[in-house]
C-alpha cells in the first residue's frame, strides 16, 4: 500500500484487513512491517491472519458452519477452558490450605 493510501487509513474495515493478510500470506510483507507501517501492534495483526485461516478453512469445508454455530461452538471452547481453570485454581488453593496445615503442626 502506498504512504498515501497509509495515511488516510482511519478505521480498518473488512475488506483492507483482508488486502493486508493476503499480502502478509503472499510474502508481499510481513506482520513486522506491517506493524510499523500502519501503526498497528502485531499481536492485532496476527489476530487477523489467524481470523482468516479459521475463516477459509470453514468455507473449506463439506458443510461449512454458519457464523452463528461458529460463534456458539468459540464460545462452548471458552466456558469449558474456564471450567478447567476454575478447577485447577480450587485446586491449587486446597493443595496450598493443605501445605499451610501441615506447616502449621
């Protein structure tokens, strides 16, 4: 994208995020300079790049989900991750209650 281009780049709609990861997919640029060049962070890039990839590989396949079974089956991930997290930390906290009582003894 030209300095030009750059500079009047307000607000990053779908269709030049998409122009930006298929020139970072391309080898046109990488996400490093893409960051610099457009002020972005790469860790917003990266999200983008890995948007796209979940994105065609959904449209990929036999029976692509709609985005409504996407986001359901994101959000199914999401709880059941912070289930596990929630386990772990009450377990952690007993563990620690139980090392505390021994040392109290």
């Amino acid at each position: 994208m030209s300095k030009a281009v750059v500079d009047s780049i307000k607000r990053w709609a779908a269709k030049r995020k998409t122009g930006l990861v298929i020139e970072i997919i391309q080898g046109k640029t990488t996400v490093s300079e893409a960051s610099q060049s457009f002020d972005l962070t790469p860790s917003e890039i990266e999200g983008w790049v890995e948007d796209a990839k979940r994105g065609s590989e959904n449209s990929l396949r036999a029976n692509p989900l709609d985005i409504r079974e996407q986001y359901e089956k994101q959000l199914r991930d999401l709880q059941d991750a912070y289930g596990e997290a929630v386990l772990e930390l009450r377990a952690r906290r007993k563990l620690q209650a139980l090392l505390d009582a021994q040392d109290g003894k």
